[in-house]
C-alpha cells in the first residue's frame, strides 16, 4: 500500500532562485564571522543580491530569494525560529516593503537609493519587532541613533557596489529568463 | 553611467540629515535641571542646578557637603571611609546619583524627564 506522494517539481525559475539565494546565504553566513560592536550592526552584504535579483527579475522573485536567505542563513546559523531569526525576517520584511513601495520612482533613483532606504526600512523593522516583542522599553530609542548611522553607511557602501556590478556587466553574459507567471 | 545618480545624492543628504536629527533628538535626554539631596532616604532638599550654593547635609558619620555650581553638582566633602560619593565627581545630566552610603546621603540630577541608570531585561 502506498502512501500518498507529493512530487515537487523544481523548474528551471526554481533552480535559479535556489541558486540567488544561496549566493545571498554565504554572503549572511560570511559577515556573521565578523565581530560586530553591537549585536544587530552588520553590513548586510546579502541585501546586494536581493538589489541585483530585484533589478533583473523583478519583486517576486526579490521576495523569494530574500525570505530563502533569512530561513537558510538562520539554519545554517542555528537561529532558526530564535529572536534572531525573528528580527532578521521582521527586517526583510520591511525592507521587501520598502522596495516594493519605491519601485516606481524616477529613474534618477539609482541602487544606492534603493539600498539606503532598504536598509533604514530594514532596521526600522527589526526595532519595532524588538520593541513590541523583547525589549518594550523607551530606553531602546537611544540606540535607534547608531543603528540609524549604520544603516546609512552600510546602505551606501551596499549600493554602490550593486551599482558597480549593474555598470560592469559585461554585455556578453546572457542572463537566464525567467518566466515569472504560473506557478 | 555614473554609479550614483542625481537622486541619490538627495536620499544621501536626506539620510543624513535623518541621522543627525535622531542624535540631536534622542541622545540629548535633557540637561538636569534639579537636583535632589536624601538623607536617611528622606529627601531633605531639593535645589535648582540654576543658582550656585552649598548645602551642609547631617548624616549619622558628620556633615557631608552638597556643592552645585555652573549647572552641575556634587559631593564636595563627605566623612565616608571609601570617599565614593566625592570621586564620583561632577554630575549633570538626569538619573546621575553619588551616594555616601556611610553617612546615609544621596545626591540625585533629576530633569524634566526621568532617565534610567540601569535597565534590565
């Protein structure tokens, strides 16, 4: 007697979003190395390849391979369904949303827009989760000034470097299309 | 094609200026503006930081003293062994506190809005 299978059918859109994602995964789990002088400051070096995969496929996709990085960086990290892990979905969560909501402004917006306003989203989210959720407490808006600078900085340093390689892809490399309707 | 475009300079200097804005607002708490003196846990005064004066506080060890002077205050002498309260200094900004646990006084900066020496969580 056989049980009951479910057969998932991975397709060529599939497979390239597995791949995005796990570039965005060693990114997260590469910065994690680093030491951090407070616990949530750190570059966000995988935010580059959400801004590219948004760039190139639009926000489905974006969406997709960013919430594969929060769950797969925190299986690799051992925080899954930790506060961390928590924190890390509330911040891509706000800064997909910050993404969506800014995707129709003029061209002169650039990736070093986009970065800085995901990532000023992105600590915004997690803040609002640490404040209702862990620490609701009016002594965290003093750290809400740091957390800020970084978020400027890191988001700066982000988006130039998506826009470095946006300029210097090399008009030779085809890039695989995705067909993003039915699924 | 340059790496950043004309609206980015305007997110950039808006984020700074965002980032400034939250120092200047969140990291000022308030400069002290009173400052409260116990004895026993009572309180037995409680002076502006605005005028310059001295307060003789009788504790059970002898008198301690009380300096405020240029918005700031202190334990200026005080019986205690140790002499914690006196190296403690100068205090100014709100929830700063020297305590002369010998002699029983405390001096406290209070401001327009309660800050917090410790927290837990």
């Amino acid at each position: 007697m056989t049980l009951s299978i479910i057969e998932l059918k991975a397709d060529h859109t599939d497979h390239h979003i597995a791949r995005m994602a796990a570039f965005a995964v060693g990114l997260s789990v590469a910065e994690a190395a680093f030491p951090s002088p407070l616990p949530g400051v750190k570059p966000g070096l995988a935010n580059i390849v959400t801004l590219l995969v948004l760039r190139r496929y639009g926000l489905r996709i974006a969406i997709w391979v960013s919430l594969l990085r929060v769950v797969a960086s925190s299986l690799l990290l051992g925080g899954f369904l930790a506060p961390s892990f928590v924190l890390s979905l509330g911040g891509a969560t706000a800064s997909l949303l910050m993404l969506a909501l800014t995707r129709s402004l003029p061209p002169i917006f650039g990736p070093v827009s986009f970065s800085i306003l995901a990532a000023f989203a992105h600590i915004g989210g997690q803040l609002g989760v640490v404040y209702i959720w862990l620490i609701p407490h009016i002594g965290l808006f003093y750290l809400v000034p740091i957390f800020a600078a970084a978020a400027l900085l890191f988001g700066m340093v982000n988006g130039l470097i998506t826009a470095r390689l946006i300029a210097g892809q090399s008009p030779n490399i085809v890039l695989p299309s995705l067909q993003t309707a039915q699924h | 094609m340059s790496l950043i475009k004309s609206g980015d300079w305007l997110v950039m200097f808006s984020g700074l200026f965002a980032v400034i804005w939250l120092f200047a607002t969140l990291w000022q708490g308030g400069t002290g503006d009173k400052v409260i003196i116990r004895s026993g846990g009572t309180v037995v005064a409680e002076a502006s930081l605005l005028h310059d004066q001295v307060y003789n506080i009788k504790g059970p060890l002898g008198i301690s003293l009380v300096a405020i002077h240029d918005h700031r205050a202190r334990v200026a002498s005080d019986p205690s062994p140790r002499q914690y309260c006196v190296k403690q200094g100068w205090l100014s900004r709100p929830g700063e506190a020297a305590i002369c646990l010998p002699n029983q006084v405390s001096v406290e900066i209070a401001g327009n809005k309660k800050l917090y020496d410790s927290l837990n969580y």
